[in-house]
C-alpha cells in the first residue's frame, strides 16, 4: 500500500484515510495544517491513487493491512481520521485493532446496510466506464466538493480504479454494519456528519454514536457529504482542536 509520511518522526502520529473514488491528496489541506506538529501518515487504500495496481479485495483486508502498516511504520498508537470509506475502515480498525488506536474520527461514515445493494451495485458497475471520462468526473467531484486545484488529481484517480476495485470497495460500503467490539472502544471518538447530507447517512452516525457510549456526534450545519473538502478551514481548526483534547 503507497504511504507518504509528513512532519517530524518523533511527533504524536495521525493516520489519514481517504473514501472511495478518491486518494490521499484529498488530505491535502489538514496535512499541511497538521504536519508541523504532528507525524501525519496518509496512505493510498488498495486500488486507489498510487496504489491503483493494487486491487482492493475487502474492508477486512484492508484494516489488516493497515494494522500492518501502523504495527511496521509506527510501533504505537495512532490518532485516525476516516472520510466515508476511510470512516468505515477507522470504525473496523479501532474495533478490530484497539491497541493500535488511540482515537478516532469518523466523518461521513454509512453504517446501515442497504436492502437493495446488490440492485445498486449493478448499476454503478454498469457506469463504471464512463468514471474514465472527464466530463463525468467532473461531474462526481461536485458532490464531494472537490477544489478547482485538485480536480485533475480527482480525475486522474477516477480513472484508476478498476472494475474489480468498484465491485469489492462499494460492495463492502453498502454492506457495511457496526463491528461488534465498536462499542468497547476505550479511546475518545468523534462522529461528524454533514446536516445536508442523506437521511441515511445522518442515521448512520446517530447509530454509530449511539452504540459507542462516550462518544460524541457532531451535525456539521450546511454541509453535505465531503466536510473535510467543503469547509476545509473549518476542518483543519476542529482536527486540531480535537487532537489537543486530553
């Protein structure tokens, strides 16, 4: 799995995962806001950015392979931060892999299966060609609120991700539910939702909330799904915030 690294080795660590159809550059912002005083780990997730060559095969894989990376890279306890699929994948890590998490930031994370996914997943693996047209992209990076200077980053990543890719990564997101160790995580959690987004997301992450006592669930007014890209000033701020909470 392609991993940059960012800031001094012997700083508090932060890990950084992005969503589907995206990679690593979507971080961009908060890394650099981050990295003067923190070690910022930001990986491309199999099957995305620099790691397109890499199929993604499972959420199970992938948070193996990140515990693997944090185990082989850090040797300690990391802060993470998900967005969408990188929030499902944080939920299973701090789940799976407690040790390895000190805390947890889970922004815009589905958390209720969908009845019909297999219909749904039919359907996006028939559009999947036209991901590799400009116009296209251009289209979905409206919906993550991607910046004029990363938009051709967006489009050339779009363009990466194989069929394979989609089936298994969108797959395992629609399908995804709640770890059963999710609500005997010990460290501090942060559930963010954007106030604009889909009913079904705003329930998942009252859901992911509720399950996890102690944690707290933040409605981000105004904002739909792509917090970290739509207001990203605002993000950078409440990041740091919540990483200086003791």
């Amino acid at each position: 799995m392609h991993t940059n690294q960012y800031g001094p080795e012997s700083a508090p660590p932060v890990l950084l995962l992005h969503g589907g159809g995206v990679a690593g550059w979507m971080w961009q912002s908060l890394r650099r806001s981050l990295e003067s005083r923190h070690r910022v780990i930001v990986p491309d997730l199999p099957g995305h950015g620099e790691s397109s060559s890499e199929e993604y095969i499972s959420h199970s894989a992938t948070v193996n392979a990140l515990a693997d990376l944090v185990l082989q890279r850090v040797g300690s306890p990391v802060a993470v931060i998900g967005f969408s699929l990188g929030a499902q994948l944080s939920i299973g890590l701090a789940a799976q892999h407690t040790p390895l998490v000190s805390r947890v930031m889970v922004v815009s994370a589905q958390a209720k299966p969908m009845a019909l996914s297999g219909l749904t997943l039919g359907i996006l693996c028939l559009s999947a060609p036209l991901a590799r047209r400009s116009w296209f992209a251009r289209l979905q990076a409206r919906q993550l609120f991607i910046p004029p200077e990363l938009m051709e980053q967006y489009i050339d990543s779009s363009a990466g991700i194989t069929k394979a890719t989609l089936t298994a990564a969108v797959g395992d997101n629609l399908r995804f539910a709640l770890p059963e160790n999710w609500s005997r995580f010990p460290g501090q959690a942060l559930v963010m939702v954007g106030q604009r987004e889909r009913r079904r997301m705003r329930d998942s992450a009252a859901a992911i909330h509720a399950a996890l006592p102690g944690s707290d669930l933040e409605v981000v007014d105004g904002c739909g799904h792509g917090i970290p890209l739509q207001r990203p000033e605002w993000f950078n701020a409440r990041v740091s915030a919540w990483l200086s909470q003791e």
